[in-house]
C-alpha cells in the first residue's frame, strides 16, 4: 500500500514510467559505433526532454569533442545538501544480433523483465531517478538539492566526461554522488556495492613475414604470429592462475582477515553459479573464494583475438600477422597507467625471435572504494531497509566505473553505488534485461535516500 503521496504517485503512474522506459530503450544509443552517432544525439535530446518534464531546471545537452552530456539540476535551497546524479544513456553494442531471442532495440516484456539492450545498463538503472525525481517534485517537493548528469560515453571509457567535470567544478559542486549503474545479490538480497574494480585496457599486435605465406612452403621455418601470440598470452598466467607481470601485484591492497571474512558474509552459492554460467567448474587464482576473485583481485582476460584465416573451409596459410584486445581488472591502489607500462614492458620482453609486437594502450580508469559508515551510506542503507524489508549487505564488486575514482579526485565527492540490477541482467551480453520489480524498486528507495540524506548530508 502507498503510504506517501511520493508512493502514490508512483503507484499511480507505473504503466507510464514503463511505456517511458521502453521508448527510450527504442533509441540505439551505441557509443562505440560511428553508423549511431545521430542515434546517440536524439537520445541526449530525448533525456534532455525527460528532465525538463519532470521538473528539472537549467536543463542543457552540453557538446562535448565526442557525445554530448546531458545536465538539469533543481536548487531548492543553497544551505541544503546536494546530490549529485550521474548515469550514461550510452550503451553497448548489441552484437551478435543472432543470440538475441527478440531485436534489442525493439523491447519486449516478458514475464515481468524487459528485454532490451541498455534495459539495465543503464537506461533503466538511470530514468529510475528520472521517475523519482519526477515523483518528488509533483507531490512533497525536494528535502535537498539535486544535480544530474546523464552521459553519453561510459561505455567508450568516459574520455570526454573528465574534462567536463574539471571545467565545471562549480557547476557539479554537491555533497555526494548518486548512481544507479551494478548490481544487487538477488532480489530478495539487497545489497549496495562499496567498491568497483579499474581498468587497463590495451591492443597488442604480433607481426611476422611481410605477407601472407602458403603454411606447407614456409611452416615450421617461419614464426608464426598467431602461435607467437598464443604462446605469450599462455604465459601471462601461471599454474596457480597468477599474472606472470613482473611488479603486477606489487600495489594491490590486501585485504585483512576480518575484511574478507565480512565479505563473506554475502550469501554464494557455487553450484547455482555454475549451473547458471553453463560451467563444468569455476577456474581462477589460488587461494581465493570466487567472489573474491571477481571483485577484490586484479585479473587479465583476453576479449577478442583474430588472425589468419577464419572463412569457410580451410585455407592453408601462415599469417602475417595476429592481434588480440586484452584488458586487466585493477584493484586498490593499482594504478592503470603504471599497469599499462608494466604490461607493455613485459609483452614485448617476451616476444619470440621471428615476430615483432606492437602494444597499444586504449583506455583505462582507477578502482575506488566507499566507506560504510559514512551519512550517505546510511542513507542509502536504510532506504533499500525500507523498500525490501530487508537491510542491505555492502559488498564489492567486479566491474569499472572510472568517473568514480574522478568524481572522487577532482570533486573531492563519495560516490554510493545504488545499484539495483542482477548479475544475471545479461548486461553487455545478448538478451539484456531488466526486472520491473527492480525498476520499480528503484524509483520507491530513491527519494527515501534523499529523505534520509537531506536530514544528515552536510
Ligand atoms: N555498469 C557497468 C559497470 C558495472 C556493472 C559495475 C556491473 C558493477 C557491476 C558499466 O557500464 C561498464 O560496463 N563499465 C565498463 C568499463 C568502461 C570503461 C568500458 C566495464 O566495467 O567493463
Ligand atoms: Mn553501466
Ligand atoms: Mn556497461
């Protein structure tokens, strides 16, 4: 039952605030993509259309060298807290188009998920403001201030995001940040994460004979540059699944016994894992649980590896050359550049003779880590409390979001991770969906944490 003129309209306007959703979920906002750009640009539009409805001022699709950001904000009183919004309606590339059980960008509901690319990453996660903002200000108003900002590349690495924060320091002033973008455990396990890995991610190129060679006339004298590459990629690991860079490790923060033993507190359930990943078993460093290995360890994975000949049939033939793209998830306090150097350094120490390597840096980001005892992580606390029944369990989780340690640098701002999605939300992957008990969920806690945050922020 409603028990705020806040919930009642929300209760009140929830076919809407789908119908909302998955026109905006209708938009193919691919940042990697050039063929979208136009694409992306009527999104901004539309998220700049969104704001100025639900009662956002001073509302502008600011220009940026790559994709615009949009910002709105609504000052209720300079002596009051500031919160500060942030989400990208940017998403990922939807291929390959073929796995996917309807078109992602034609969303279709099904048994209570909406099935679309950017459903929950992160259209979904952020219009789940929109919609509260929206609520707030048609009914009891603002207990604070609010800024948002939606941008349109995080998913290309925010590059464009970081000068625009520091040219607009003043603009973004506020008091904590507030995004909408990982996950929780499950539905019926709330949880707020309090850490996101960083990033390095690179391009490395192995090229041997100036051309393509017949594989019967040149094999086994000439070095191969797909064989060269595998053989380096192998290597990067050892036995106990360790990364073989010299100095790798030399900055990660271990954490005490007490700090891994809070984490797992955090119900896991390895069978259902595997079950649900289509896995025979789960694979990774020595001496860690898996979601320690998925969220408190740095890793190195392989994305993509080409080369030679992959068309149909065979072709007898020794490539000029292979490439492979290769990221590395960082924790505290690694640093992405000095990981980048270190990588670069080590790939091409070990290139075989015969080959030569090329490592090209793209970009990268620092991981970051909120406290739990911090006024807006109680706010956020009790206001998940309240709409689950349940309190939530801090715990840290795997992906990057760069802006965070940025927000936190040149804004001097925390930033809570009030993330309402599922790991199994198929983000980036084909079928990408979102629940509408957590899309609604969302937009019920979020004026609760600005509730809760206007009476203890500043
Ligand atoms: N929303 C994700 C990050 C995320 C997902 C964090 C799930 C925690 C749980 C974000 O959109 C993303 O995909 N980030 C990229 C990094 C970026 C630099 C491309 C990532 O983590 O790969
Ligand atoms: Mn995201
Ligand atoms: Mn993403």
């Amino acid at each position: 039952m409603p028990n705020t003129p806040v919930d009642a309209h929300i209760e009140a306007n929830k076919g809407r605030f789908l119908d909302e959703l998955l026109d905006l979920l209708r938009i193919p906002s691919v940042s990697a993509d050039p063929k979208y750009k136009a694409d992306v640009a009527r999104c901004a539009e539309a998220v700049k259309v969104r704001l100025v409805e639900a009662g956002l001022d001073k509302v502008e699709v600011c220009p940026t060298p790559g994709h615009p950001i949009v910002y709105g904000e609504k000052i209720i009183d300079p002596a009051k807290p500031t919160v500060l919004v942030y989400g990208h309606y940017d998403v990922q590339p939807p291929d390959p188009l073929d796995l996917w059980d309807s078109p992602p960008f034609e969303p279709v509901v099904k048994d209570g998920m909406i099935y679309a690319r950017g459903s929950a990453d992160d259209k979904g996660q952020f219009y789940m403001h929109v919609k509260a903002l929206e609520a707030m200000l048609r009914t009891n108003g603002l207990p604070c201030n609010v800024k948002v900002m939606i941008e349109g590349e995080e998913e290309v690495g925010s590059t464009n995001l970081g000068p625009f924060v520091k040219a607009n320091k003043e603009r973004l002033a506020a008091d904590v940040v507030l995004i909408s973008d990982t996950s929780m455990i499950a539905n019926d396990v709330p949880s707020i994460n309090t850490g996101l890995r960083g990033l390095s991610y690179l391009e490395v190129e192995v090229t041997g004979p100036n051309r393509d060679l017949h594989s019967g006339v040149y094999g086994g004298a000439v070095a191969n540059p797909i064989n060269a590459l595998c053989e380096m990629i192998a290597s990067l690991h050892d036995a106990d699944r360790r990364i073989t860079i010299p100095g790798f490790y030399d900055a990660v923060r271990e954490l005490s016994t007490q700090e891994r033993a809070a984490l797992a507190e955090a119900p896991f359930d390895e069978q259902e894992y595997t079950r649900d990943l289509g896995i025979p078993a789960v694979r990774g460093e020595q001496g860690y649980s898996t979601p320690e290995r998925a969220s408190i360890r740095p890793t190195l994975d392989v994305n993509g590896i080409w080369g030679g000949y992959i068309g149909e049939g065979a072709k007898t033939v020794l490539p000029s050359k292979a490439s492979a793209k290769i990221s590395m998830r960082l924790v505290p306090d690694q640093k992405s550049a000095e990981i980048t150097r270190l990588f670069q350094q080590h790939f091409e120490s070990i290139a075989p003779v015969g080959v030569t390597v090329k490592v090209t840096p793209h970009h990268g980001g620092e991981a970051a880590v909120t406290p739990t005892d911090s006024p807006a992580y109680l706010a956020a606390s009790k206001a998940m409390e309240e709409a689950f029944g349940k309190k939530p369990i801090p715990t840290r989780g795997g992906g990057s979001i760069p802006i965070v340690a940025l927000f936190e640098k040149e804004l001097g701002l925390k930033t809570i991770l009030f993330g309402f999605g599922l790991d199994s939300d198929n983000i980036h992957s084909p079928n990408e969906r979102y629940g509408i008990f957590n899309y609604m969920k969302g937009i019920t806690a979020i004026p609760r944490f600005f509730h809760h945050f206007a009476q203890s922020g500043k």
